[in-house]
C-alpha cells in the first residue's frame, strides 16, 4: 500500500484507496500519504510563524493531530485540505499562545523568531502529476520582508490572506477551513491586504520565482570576493547610503553607511575575528552567503553566519544576518579545512 504513494501515476481510485486505507488505521499508507504533502505543509506553517524550526515543530504536530482525529475525515479527494485544515489551526494555537504577533515593524529585528529558509527546500514544493494542486514558491510570497509582514498581522488576517492570496484557496473554502463566515473572511481579507499595500508598495511580482536576478548574482559574486579578502572598502561599495543591517533574534538594527563601521572593524579591520571563507547560496528567493571564520590560530573554518541580501537598484539595501543553526538545511557542512584555496 506504501508504494501507491511512491508512483506517479497514482490516481482515481487507487488514490481513494490508500486514502481510505491511510484514515483506517494503515499507519504505513498514512506516512506514505502524508509524505507527499510534508514540505508545503512546512512552507505554509513557516509563512504563518515566520520560524523554520517551528514549521517543522508544526508539521509534527498536523500529522499528529491527523493520525488522532483520522475517522473525522469525511473521504473523497478532499484529503490534501483536511490536511491545511489541521496545520492552518495547529500554527493558531501556536501564535496565540506565545504572542507571535508583532505590534511594530519599523524594522526585520522586530521579528526575534524569523529565520530563513532554503532554497534548496523551496524548490521541493512543485507541481506534478502526483501533486498536481501543488504551487511553485513564488517570492514574493516568501522573502523575508513579506514573512516579517505576516507576523504584523493578527491570526484571522494573517490565516485569511495565506489561504486566500497565497494558496489560492477559495472565500468559501477558506471560511469552512476557519470555521468563519465568507462575509468574515472576506473583511479579514480586506485588512490584511491594506496593510501589505502599506508596508509592501513594491513588491516586484515579475521577478523570476526561484533564479536570482542578473544584478542580484553579481552583487552576490562581489560580496563574496570583498568578504573573503576583508575589503572593507569593498564591501562598502556594494550598498546603498540607507543601507539597513539586522540580525534576528538581537534587537538592534543599523540604519546607514556610517554605521557599519563598527562592523566592519570589527570583521575586516587589523585586530578583526579571524579569516573568512564564504559561499554564495539563496535563502526566501534571495541572494544569500555562508559565512565560516577561522580564528587566530585555529587551522579551521568555522560555521559562524549566514547573511540574506535584499537587492534595490543595483545595490545592497539590506542585510539580515543569522547565526549558523540552519546550515544543516541548507546542505551546507559544519566546517571547512583551512588549506583551501580562496
């Protein structure tokens, strides 16, 4: 029964079976059946909590609560639903209970639990012909700005606009999901998509959904080149004046040129933390770097950051600095020898 779910041709009712078999109590089609849906669930789970790893707490939690309340599914090719049905109201608990609502947003150091999330990852939610209701990520639904956005809005404008706008739900199919009226979907709606238009005016919706931009990977090759041989003035080059620097969860942002000197001292200059090596990868359809620091004396590279580039007019206008928690999701290892060539 597993292996239905393995095969693409899987459909009509040797489908109905395994789902019939799945919500009977086959815990090997239920994980098979599941499997399949794993990673868009995570997506729509992290763009309702603005965390990788909780998403993954979450989809935990979905398949959980599935499994548990498996005879409440009413059958039929409904089974992908019932599934966003769970996660959607599984992220809700979630948000009420630790307050993941931001009150301001004036910056992305607003938003302590915001993390990235790889490309490599995004490129997994895709349409086939075993998944055919299954979307490519488009960025402009998964760049940092418009996930820093989400966490503004309160849960039912936040659930609404997802559903709506993002998975392409219906208002009708979306007020059965929240268990609201069409007419309350349909305000939350309303709201939520003032508030983008207000924080998001420009939100480029004819870039490419997964490559990066011409300007965007060269900008990425420089800020390779200028990181690793500590060209501060290099590095410099590559921003705008206004250029904005923040690192989630530290609540600090630096706003403008002359503030990064202290950074830049700091990581580049004669007493600076050590050697870099850095390699270009993406993060929410961004350009982004792995960066590894080999400090005074130690033979090694080290795992230290991960900085995510929002590109404006041909220059850096932002950078949102991680630490290196997620590099395992990235695919990217722990260290580096230190013999290897720059």
């Amino acid at each position: 029964m597993t292996q239905l779910l393995q095969d693409v041709g899987v459909a009509g009712t040797e489908q109905d079976a395994v789902v019939a078999a799945a919500t009977s109590g086959d815990q090997g089609a239920f994980e098979a059946l599941v499997h399949r849906h794993r990673r868009e669930l995570h997506v729509h789970c992290y763009r309702m909590l603005g965390s990788f790893t909780d998403a993954e707490d979450l989809v935990q939690e979905t398949f959980l609560r599935a499994w548990r309340s498996r005879d409440g599914f009413s059958g039929g090719a409904g089974f992908r639903a019932w599934l966003y049905r769970i996660a959607t109201n599984a992220c809700l608990d979630e948000i009420r209970r630790g307050s993941r609502q931001v009150r301001s947003l004036s910056s992305l150091a607003e938003v302590p639990w915001l993390q990235p999330y790889p490309d490599r990852l995004l490129d997994e939610v895709a349409p086939g012909e075993a998944e055919p209701d299954a979307a490519v990520v488009a960025r402009e639904t998964i760049e940092l700005a418009f996930l820093a956005t989400l966490q503004l809005l309160p849960t039912q404008q936040r659930a609404a606009l997802i559903l709506r706008d993002v998975v392409g739900w219906s208002a009708a199919e979306t007020a059965r999901m929240l268990e609201t009226s069409v007419a309350a979907v349909n305000s939350a709606l309303q709201r939520a998509r003032a508030t983008l238009r207000e924080r998001l005016p420009d939100r480029g919706l004819d870039r490419p959904a997964g490559d990066l931009t011409g300007p965007e990977r060269e900008l990425l090759a420089r800020y390779v080149d200028a990181h690793t041989r500590c060209d501060a003035a290099g590095m410099a080059a590559l921003v705008r004046e206004d250029v904005r620097v923040t690192m989630p969860p530290a609540p600090t942002c630096y706003q403008g040129l002359d503030s990064l000197a202290p950074l830049y001292e700091l990581a580049f200059g004669p007493n600076r933390m050590g050697d870099w090596r850095v390699l270009p990868t993406r993060a929410n359809r961004q350009p982004a770097a792995a960066c590894y620091l080999r400090r005074p004396g130690e033979s090694t590279y080290r795992a230290f950051k991960l900085d995510l580039l929002r590109v404006e007019g041909g220059a850096v206008a932002e950078f949102t600095t991680f630490d290196a928690g997620l590099f395992p999701a990235f695919g990217l290892p722990a260290t580096l020898p230190g013999d290897v060539e720059r």
